[in-house]
C-alpha cells in the first residue's frame, strides 16, 4: 500500500505542479500591483513625509491629524456625500432597476432589445459620460434650451453651480450610466425562480405587485446582496465623475467632494496651496477607506446571507 503511495506522488506532485504554473502569473501580478502597493500605503500612514520622501515615523499621527480642523471638516463632509451617494444609487439605480426589470419579465417581446437599450450607457466610461453631461448642463447647453423651449424655465440654468442641487445631480447621472447593471442582475434572478411559484401566486389571486413585493424579492437576496456590495464600493471610491463634471475641489464650495477627491487633493498637491502634498495624511486617510470598505463589506455580505431563501 505504501509502495503504490510512493509511485502516485510524483504524478499527483506533477499535476498539482502544472495548476501552481498556471496560476503563479496571475498571482505574481496581484502581489506586484495590489497587496505590494497596498502594503506600502499601509506601512508608509506611519511615518512624517517631506514631499514625496519617507522621513521618521510618527505612529498614528497622522490618522490622528485626520480628525482635527481643518482636515475634520472636510473629511465629515465628504464621507456625508459618499454616503448620500451610496444611498441615492440605492433608490435611483437599484431600486429603478428592479421595477424594470420586473417589467421587463412580464414582457414576452422585446426584451432582448430592451435590455440592451438599458444596458448602453453602461459600456460608455464614466469620463465620457460625466463630459457629455456637463456639456448638456452647462449654461446655453441643450437642457436649457430646451427646458427654454419648452417654457419651464427662465434665466440661466445653474444646478451645476448650485450647492442644494449639485451633488443630486452627480448621483442621478451616475444612476443613469449604470442603470443596465441592476436590470440585467434582476432579470436574471427573475428568469431562476420556477415558473410554477408565480403561476400558483395568480391563481390564489395575488397581482403583480405583490408578487414581486412577496415572492420574487425575497428569492432575490442573492442578487440584491451581489448589487448593495457593488454599490457601496463603487460609491466609496467615486472619483472620475466627480472630477470631470466639477473638478477636483468637488466644485461648488466642496458640495460634491468625496473622500476620493479629498485624498487626491491630499497626496497631489491640490489641498490648500498649489504644489503642497501630504502624503502621510492622504495615506492614512486611504487606509481608513481601506478599512472602512473591508468591514462593511464583510458585514454587507454576512447579512444578507443569513437572510438567503433556500429551497
């Protein structure tokens, strides 16, 4: 018995040697650009920096630096607007995106079609879409004229310049570039439940409504868990659409900043005066995203798994 463990090892070892080589690229590449660099921040929110170079370590200063004025200020502001965001694609994209999806089940022509109608904006890149919209809303673009034409507006269009209306808007364009994701995860998940649990529903007498509110959503959890954790990471790390509709200050009076936009202003000189960095605060302001993501994604994912219907 043990001579013939002997004579299978090598070609066990082979076979597993063969799955180590062709997996040992990607994770070679991995470690080189994600876990080196990520390492890298971590250990380098320790230390005092001079510009671009390392000098002596200061510990949790610079986390500390953080949460006093005027850093404080600016960070409770732009995590408030991240989470505004967060919960504004909740509702705008997601929750749009379910009813239509849901419509889009009860159709029996055109869906395909319509999906992709959907789905169009999601293959632009957000710099395009956050240029194209900047364009349309700007003053003397075309929703002014027609918003003019149509006779619902006088004077200039302004939401953009508009503090009480500015970060909304950002959310409803990055609710719109991504409508397509939400109705093609929904649909999906419609087409797994068995046909038979929504014909038994109709025939107890229950409409449509609640028939998504009661049967099809709960079985939708999975769905729904994929979508909320995409969601939250997307809307924590929201940069370019900010950065190309009202720049890096988050334009107007930092209204739409980010914690994104924040740290870049911190590690590439745009905070304050032109040319001054801080790289320490901007990487411990970057592991506290790190940190914040990790957990409420682990806590995002436990939730909504022990809430999975399982037949």
């Amino acid at each position: 018995m043990t001579a013939q463990r002997l004579r299978r090892a090598p070609i066990e070892w082979q076979k597993h040697r063969a799955a180590i080589l062709f997996v040992l690229p990607a994770l070679v590449i991995y470690c080189l650009f994600v876990v080196y660099p990520l390492a890298s921040s971590l250990w380098g929110s320790l230390f005092e920096w001079r510009g671009f170079r390392m000098r002596g370590f200061v510990g949790l200063d610079n986390f500390a630096r953080l949460f006093v004025e005027p850093s404080w200020t600016k960070l409770s502001g732009a995590f408030t607007h991240n989470v505004f965001w967060f919960f504004g694609i909740m509702v705008l994209q997601n929750g749009l995106g379910l009813i239509f999806a849901y419509l889009l089940f009860l159709r029996n022509r055109g869906t395909a079609f319509l999906q992709s109608v959907f789905f169009f904006p999601a293959v632009l890149s957000p710099v395009i879409v956050g240029a194209l919209w900047r364009l349309l809303l700007t003053p003397d673009g075309a929703v002014e004229t027609l918003l003019h034409n149509l006779g619902l507006l006088e004077g200039r269009l302004t939401i953009l310049g508009d503090s009480s209306w500015a970060l909304w808007i950002l959310i409803a364009v990055d609710a719109w570039n991504w409508m397509g994701l939400p109705v093609l995860i929904f649909t999906a998940g419609l087409r797994q439940i068995q046909p038979e649990v929504f014909e038994a529903a109709r025939l107890d007498g229950a409409g449509n409504g609640r028939i998504l509110w009661s049967i099809a959503l709960p079985q939708l959890v999975p769905s729904i868990s994929s979508l909320t954790t995409l969601t939250f990471i997307n809307t924590f790390n929201q940069f370019d659409l900010v950065y190309v509709m009202q720049g890096v200050q988050g334009n107007p009076n930092f209204a739409t900043d980010t914690l994104v936009t924040y740290f870049f202003r911190l590690a590439f000189g745009a905070e304050g005066a032109v040319g001054i960095t801080d790289i320490g605060l901007a990487l411990a302001l970057g592991t506290l995203l790190f940190l914040l993501l990790t957990v409420v994604t682990i806590g995002l994912l436990r939730f909504f798994e022990r809430r999975t219907v399982r037949l």
